[in-house]
C-alpha cells in the first residue's frame, strides 16, 4: 500500500508541478505583451496606421475571391456567401494564433545569432518570452478583417440554425486558433534543428490559412486527407462549417467530427509542447 500512495503522490506533485509551470507562463507572456503594448500605445497613431494597414493589406485576400466570382456563380459548387464563411472562420482564427504567437517565427534568428542565451538566463519560461517577444498589437487588423467577413458571411447565408449550430462557430473559432497556435510552436522547435526554416513554418501557417479559405471540393482527395488525418487543418473550418452548411465532407466522415475540434486541439497542442521540449533540449549555445 505504501508504494501505491507513494506513486499517487508522486504523480499528483508532478502534476502540480505542471499547472504552476504554465502559470507561471501566462504570467510572463502577460507581463511581456503588456510592455510591448504600453510601448505601442504610446505612439497611437503610428499604431493606429499599421493596424489600418494590416487590416487592409489582408482585405486584398477577399478581394481575390471577389474577382473570381464576378466570373463565376460557384466556386468548386460553393456560392460566394458559403466561400466568405470559410474564408471568415480560417482567417479569424488564423488572426488570433497569429496575434498570440506570431512572433515564434523570429526563433529562428535567435538560435543563429545566439540571443536565444539571453532568454534561457531570465526566471521565466523560454516559450512564453519567445511568443510574447515584440507582442505586435497592430496583427487586430487581421482578426477584425476576418470577422467582418464573416459577419457579412452569416448575414448573407440562409442557415437553419439550431442550438448546436450556433455555439459550434464559437468553438471553431478557439478550437481552430489553437490548432493554428500549435502549428506556430511546432514550427519553431523544428528551427532548433534547422535554424533557417522560418519560411517552412510559414508554408504550414500562412500557406494552410490561404487553403482553408477555399473550398475543399476544389482540392484533390489526396490533399484533403492530408490536411485531415496527417495535419489536422481541416478542423479548423472545413469540418466544422460543411456541418453549419449542411453541406457532406468530401471524405464521406461521420457528422459528429465537425464536433471534435476542441479534441484535435488539445491534441495538437500536447504534441506541440513535446516538440517545444524536445527542441528546447537539443539547443546549443553559439558561445558568442
């Protein structure tokens, strides 16, 4: 019995050890983003013109898809409102991994030219320093951008909601964020090892947020089963959103998936700390 408690104290500590970790985390990233805001606010309307920017320079995204349909009625079988409610919910959640983490992309530099040893002195976590680094409050622009699409989006369509449908774009909105989050610190502790591959990280952030904005009847199966079952991007709008559309998934899956984006999440995000781990661990100092 005694090694029983034992063990069950042991896990139990190991456990909090965990939870005080990641607060401790948060705390940081807190506490970083929130000098880098003050730092920003301070000049509003230099702020105010690199949002207005951002938040333009990604509407000429939409207005892509908008030339495309003053050629055509449907795009893989989808009218404009059904293509700007994909295009909405990726590039929303898309905006918000990228407000909280697009930063990790400049990991890369900092394990080349040896400023990551800076980080790894501080009493802080590395991870939450290196995601709140230059926290860039002017990436609203993206969000809000996104957001109005969609609005215009749910506006637009006739949708039969019920209960379910209605609190399942809430949760694809977070769900799909962090999906998109993990990718970010996955990308990054892959640049331990090559240190120069932040334009690979960006072909699976910005490269897979340009693909779900598209309907997934316009890609090959091949593709669709890559991006469903080997990186899991489609939870983050094409599961979900067919559902609400009451439009069938390409792959013929059961309905009840457009539901397990929280799970994906989780998942996604557990399996992108043990890269950030291991990464962390393979580090070694330029020693300059």
């Amino acid at each position: 019995m005694r090694g029983v408690h034992r063990a069950c104290w042991v896990r139990r500590a190991s456990w909090v050890r965990r939870v005080r970790r990641v607060r401790e985390g948060l705390r940081a990233y807190r506490l970083i983003a929130a000098m880098w805001i003050r730092s920003t606010m301070a000049y509003r309307a230099s702020f105010a013109m690199t949002t207005l920017g951002s938040f333009l320079a990604t509407v000429l995204d939409f207005v892509t898809i908008l030339l495309m349909f003053s050629r055509v009625d449907t795009l893989g079988g989808y009218r404009l409102p059904e293509v700007a409610f994909l295009y909405g919910l990726a590039a929303t959640a898309f905006g918000l991994a990228d407000l909280a983490l697009g930063s990790m992309e400049r990991l890369g530099r900092r394990v080349r030219d040896g400023t990551l040893d800076t980080l790894l002195v501080r009493p802080a976590p590395v991870l939450a320093q290196v995601a709140a680094d230059r926290f860039a409050l002017r990436r609203l622009g993206r969000v809000a951008q996104g957001a109005a699409v969609l609005g215009y989006a749910l506006s637009a369509l006739d949708i039969a909601w019920t209960p379910l449908k209605a609190a399942l774009i809430p949760l694809t909105l977070l769900s799909g964020g962090l999906i998109f989050g993990a990718v970010f610190v996955a990308g990054a502790a892959f640049q331990f090892v090559a240190q120069d591959a932040s334009e690979v990280q960006n072909s699976f952030t910005y490269g897979g947020q340009t693909l779900l904005q598209y309907p997934p009847t316009v890609f090959a199966k091949e593709l669709v089963r890559g991006v469903t079952f080997v990186l899991p991007l489609a939870f983050v709008d094409w599961l979900p959103a067919l559902y609400v559309l009451g439009r069938p998934y390409p792959l013929d899956l059961p309905s009840w998936l457009a539901f397990a984006p929280p799970l994906v999440a989780a998942g996604c995000c557990a399996a992108a700390g043990l890269a950030w781990r291991a990464g962390l661990r393979s580090y070694r100092s330029t020693g300059s």
